[in-house]
C-alpha cells in the first residue's frame, strides 16, 4: 500500500472524516488522497489558502497571528488545522505552510514548513521540518508525505 491509502484505511478504520489546510504545497496532499478510488468516503476537501487573505477568509486565521508570527509559523498552521477541522466539519485536519522556494520569505529559510493538525476535542499539535534547498518540487513532495505521516501517526495513537 502506499501512504496515501494507509491514511485512507486508518482514518476509515477510525471512522474519521477529513480535511487539509494548504498553502505551499498548493494542494497536494488532499490530490494525493482523492486519487484513491473510495477516497469520498474519508476526504470531505480541502482548502488551498496561498495568500494571507485566504488564510483570514476561509480558515479563520487571526491578522495578529500573521503580523505576529507570519504565514509560515506554527502559530498559523495550527489556526490552519482548527479552522479547517470547525469551518468543514471534520474529524481530524492536517495543514501546511512553508517556503518551497526558491529563495527565502524574509527571515524564514527556503525549505522552512510548518505543520498543524488538529483533532475534534483535542489540543493542535504542531511541528516544524526544515527540508532545506532540495528545490521546490522536492520541498513540496516532502511535505506532503510528512503532513500523511503526521495524520496516519495521529489515527494510530
């Protein structure tokens, strides 16, 4: 089996609906699922928020979190996460925000990306990988398959 379906089969198994929160990765991981035939049966969608606007609009990030903390923070994947998991009505929600480069955002170095997840009745967990200058496409591919760990790893516990 492959990633994708193993989340699939876990979140199915768990009786879990979800959802994905998406900025640098421009949708990737909610593609990555829904190309597995029965996928509708897990994944209720996705939201590729790539501009700050977006963010505010359809997740519910806070302004102060993005002056704050900027778009590629923990802060602002787990306002991703819980805004995606409240406004979509899942289960469970991953999201994604970072610099795939090439080139740096300001201070955050290129291959900087910050995950959320958020589970109803529980507290987001974050992290932060740091992919470095693989290129973008690779910056991309990474994070995509570490926000399906982060989700398979969550289903599992």
């Amino acid at each position: 089996m492959s990633l994708p379906q193993d989340v699939l089969t876990a979140c199915a198994d768990a009786g879990l609906k979800l959802v994905t929160a998406e900025s640098c990765t421009g949708g990737m991981v909610c593609a990555s699922l829904v190309d597995i035939p029965g996928s509708s049966s897990v994944v209720l969608g996705g939201v590729v928020s790539y501009s700050n606007g977006l963010k505010m609009a359809l997740l519910g990030v806070r302004e102060e979190t993005l002056k704050t903390h900027g778009a590629v923070s923990e802060e602002t994947a787990a306002e991703m996460a819980t805004g995606a998991l409240s406004r979509l009505g899942a289960d469970i929600a991953v999201s994604i925000t970072g610099v795939a480069g090439p080139g740096a955002s300001g201070p955050k170095p290129e291959g900087m990306v910050c995950f959320g997840l958020a589970r109803r009745g529980a507290v987001p967990v974050t992290e932060t990988m740091q992919f470095g200058a693989l290129g973008r496409a690779e910056v991309r591919a990474a994070s995509r398959d570490h926000a399906l760990g982060m989700v398979l790893a969550a289903v599992a516990r």
